[in-house]
C-alpha cells in the first residue's frame, strides 16, 4: 500500500517542480520584453546624421552635349552630407506586439556637398522593417527630396566677347548652392539604448541632381564688320555674340555611408 502511493506522490512533486522552474525561467524573458517595448515604442525621434560618399559616375547633358565620366575616368571628389531628421513611427498591429514599428517616416534637411557641388535638400524619408520577429533593428530606407536655395550661374568665355545677359551672374562661385532633385536607397541597422537614445548605420546608393548652371552658345554675326587696312585693302570681320541661354544638369551617382545618433 505504501509502495502504492509513493509513485503518485513522486510523480505530483516533479510536476510541481517543473512548474516551478517553468515560471522562474519565464520571468527574466517578460521583463526582456518588457525592457524592448520601453526601449523603443517612442513614436517621434530626432536623428542627426553625418555621410561620407563616394562618387562613382558623373553624368552631364544640355541642349548641344552629353557626356558620362566614371571613376575610371577620373578621380572624383568625395561628397560630404550632414542631416536632421524628424521621424514617426506608425503605431502599427506590430508595434503593439513588439515593441518596434515595421513602418517609420518623417521629414528631412541637410547641408550637401557632392563633387564641388553644394545643395540644401529637403526631403521625406521612410524605413521598413523586412524581419521585424527575426532582427527588428535592420531596415530598409528610402530618401526622395529637392534642394532647395538654389542661385543661377552663366559660363561664359570671354574670348568670344563681352556678351551680357541681364538678371544673370555672368561669374561662377562653386559655394553657392544650387536646386535640383535627389534621391537614396539602402539599408541600415537601429539600437536603441534607451526608448529616446540610440544609434544608426546606413549603406545606400545616392542619386542627385544639379541644375544650377546655365550655359551660354556663341555664334558668329550674320553680317561681317568691314575693316580698312593700312595699305588700302578691306578684310571681313565676324563679331562673336550670345546666340543661346540654356540650362545644363549634372547627375552624380554615389555610394554613402552614414552614422546617427538619435533622440
């Protein structure tokens, strides 16, 4: 009899026992994710960020030439970019469950310098988390905006004469900024150290456009300008003059590389 109840005895102390430790092994993990959700379901952020490229391709076209240059055909300057951005993230199903949201998007602004070419964009940027379960600090980023602050320039070649076109800066000043459209894509990693202070790391292609200079084409005068020389005879002489004003664009095409802190 006494061998008989020993066995159920057994058997319910080993199962109070597992259940025991069962709740001991569960408390660290809520209070992980507790930590997690507090660590990072702030829904606004602010991002400072500093990015270092490399210019691979250089691509200019106008209305009489087009030409591309890669790295291979010339030593590029590097581009140099610093950013501020505001940033939301959607309070998503995921966002609820995890702690971080799968959806983030803001807005932007940056001081840009790229081949000797200064800009001031403004832009809207997104981030989509891919594997928010598995790895939910990598994203994928995308920025679309247009530079902003722009000033027209005018090349103009003083040998061909001293054409002038009013309202224009026949000078070129490199430091001054200039408009046209930009655009990156990557990717990126975030951690969060606490639910307002973190880091960040892109990788991403950078596309953007300059439309800052105006170009001016030369051509010859219909009618020539008699000259008399001094032993009796005439010559024909054709003046140069301003036959053209059009707008030249620069595309340049860089790999970046950034690091944030964020708030």
């Amino acid at each position: 009899m006494k061998k008989r109840l020993h066995l159920p005895l057994l058997v319910l102390i080993m199962a109070l026992a597992t259940n025991v430790a069962a709740q001991d092994n569960a408390e660290p993990q809520i209070s992980k994710n507790k930590q997690k959700q507090k660590q990072n379901t702030g829904l606004f952020h602010l991002e400072l960020e500093w990015r270092e490229g490399l210019t691979l391709s250089e691509h200019y076209t106008d209305k009489y030439t087009s030409t591309t240059q890669t790295r291979s055909d010339n030593d590029f300057a590097g581009s140099h970019a610093l950013q501020a951005n505001i940033l939301f993230n959607l309070p998503t199903r995921s966002a609820r469950e995890t702690g971080v949201g799968q959806w983030t998007v803001g807005v932007g602004a940056g001081l840009h310098r790229v081949s000797s070419n200064n800009s001031l964009p403004v832009y809207l940027t997104m981030r989509y988390r891919p594997f928010l379960r598995q790895v939910p600090s990598v994203f994928a980023y995308a920025d679309l905006g247009l530079s902003v602050l722009g000033k027209e320039h005018i090349y103009d070649n003083p040998s061909r004469g001293e054409g002038k076109v009013e309202g224009l800066d026949k000078s070129y000043d490199s430091s001054s900024f200039c408009y046209g459209p930009f655009g990156a894509l990557g990717i990126g990693y975030q951690h969060m150290f606490k639910r307002h202070f973190g880091v960040s790391v892109k990788l991403g292609m950078h596309l953007q456009q300059f439309r800052r200079q105006v170009g001016v084409h030369y051509a010859e005068d219909d009618q020539p300008t008699i000259w008399d020389n001094a032993d009796g005879t005439q010559s024909e002489y054709y003046n140069w003059h301003i036959d053209d004003i059009f707008y030249s664009k620069m595309l340049i095409h860089s790999l970046q590389l950034g690091v944030g802190v964020m708030f």
